[in-house]
C-alpha cells in the first residue's frame, strides 16, 4: 500500500485558529485561541506533518502570523506553511526557521517566473497549492478566481521541477461535504505528481476512498474541520489510513 499521510490543518487568522467556510473570512468559526497549542495536540495525537494557513497573510500577500508557525516547527514535527508567501525573503523565513516546506499559491498565476525559479532553487521544499472553484485557479485568499484552469498550471509546474501539489477544491472547503476525488486524480494524472487532497474530508470512509488512489499519485489528505467537530479523531484517522 502506498504511503498516505494525514496533514491537521491549523488556519490562523488574528492569532486564532479559525476554520473559514468555503473561504469566507465571513463565515469563521474559532476552535482556539492558539494555534501553537492545537499544533502540539495534533503532534502528541501522533502527528508526523502540520499544515498551517496563514489567512490573514493570504489575504494581505505578507507574513502576518508567522511566529507561530515558527513556534510550531521547534515541536519536533514537520510543518508545512501557506499564506501570504510573496517573496524568496518570505521562502528563507521559514526553511532557515525550521518550517519544512512552504506552500506557494496565488504567486503560481501572478508571477509564474518566480515560482519557477523557486522551485529549481528548493526544489521539494517548496509546494504548489491549487485552489480551484468550477475547475479554475483561484488566488488572493480565494477572493480571485483566473481564467487558468487547475489541470494547465500543474502541468506548466510539474514541468518546472514542482513535486508535491496541494488541491482544494473551494466549493468542498469546510464543508463536511466529501473531497472532490476526481479532481484531484485529474490533477495527478495531469501532472505525474504527487497531491495532497483537500476540502470536504468528513469521514473516515472519505480518507479510506482517497486511500484508494494512494498507487495514482494521492499522497495524502489535509484534514481540518472534521477533526475540530469531532467527527472522528487525529488518531482514529491515522490508523484508517495505515492499513491496519
């Protein structure tokens, strides 16, 4: 069975950790008022990787709570970081403060010369997060949606060394509603790529049929409000996926 790792997801936003619904910095629910501590429940539950947003970050195009994912990287757990990561000063933040890989988004449509350069400069490190609505790239904190359609950027990235892909589908995000499957094997097809599911997951039997596509390129699943309703646990998750 090939490996599939489940990625807790702790999106701050004002130095909570928030879940948005379908994106909308309207529609926030708060599960804690630090994103640190969620982060060192999620490695003690047994946790290998973290996936941390930052949303004010991507909302503003800057770093806004990056203390805390700093924090959270000296847990002694992986962490991967997305939002608000414009620059390779923002990149080199992070690697050389112990994040383990950083996730550019919006920067893929706006500035594809630097994510290309970025990619052949750190290589695994960095991580390409596609947020799609109807099929289309979104970007800016999902307030944007281009004309790019998800399949053709990953292609165009794949090309340019990008190893890991992160795929959201934004009608599925937080809503407990079923990850959007197809779209994330279309996208690993069309790439030859390794993607991280994510949106929707609201079962263990979501993450055993994502589990499915485990030999075609789904590496994995990024959960987030599943876990902070209690709709099973972090450790209930990983043992669903492990084969055991």
């Amino acid at each position: 069975m090939a490996a599939f790792t489940i990625y807790p997801a702790v999106d701050m936003r004002g130095g909570k950790c928030v879940r948005l619904l379908q994106g909308d910095y309207n529609k926030e629910t708060v599960y804690g008022d630090s994103p640190v501590a969620m982060a060192e429940q999620f490695a003690a539950q047994g946790a290998e990787w973290i996936h941390m947003v930052d949303l004010d970050g991507a909302k503003e195009g800057r770093r806004v709570n990056d203390r805390f994912v700093v924090e959270a990287a000296r847990l002694g757990v992986n962490v991967q970081v997305g939002g608000g990561i414009r620059t390779e000063e923002d990149i080199v933040h992070y690697l050389e403060n112990g994040v383990a890989r950083v996730i550019l988004g919006s920067a893929a449509i706006s500035d594809p010369p630097f994510v290309k350069k970025m990619l052949q400069k750190y290589g695994r490190r960095i991580v390409i997060g596609i947020d799609a609505r109807d099929g289309f790239v979104a970007t800016e904190g999902w307030l944007a949606t281009s004309n790019v359609k998800a399949e053709e950027l990953g292609r165009m990235l794949a090309e340019a060394g990008a190893e890991t892909f992160i795929f959201t589908d934004i009608a599925t995000d937080g809503t407990l509603s079923g990850p959007n499957i197809a779209a994330a094997v279309r996208l690993a097809e069309a790439t030859g790529k390794e993607v991280i599911a994510s949106g929707g997951v609201s079962s263990l039997d979501d993450l055993r049929a994502l589990c499915q596509y485990a030999g075609q390129g789904i590496g994995g699943a990024i959960v987030g409000k599943a876990l902070y309703t209690n709709q099973f646990t972090l450790a209930e998750a990983l043992k669903a996926v492990s084969g055991r």
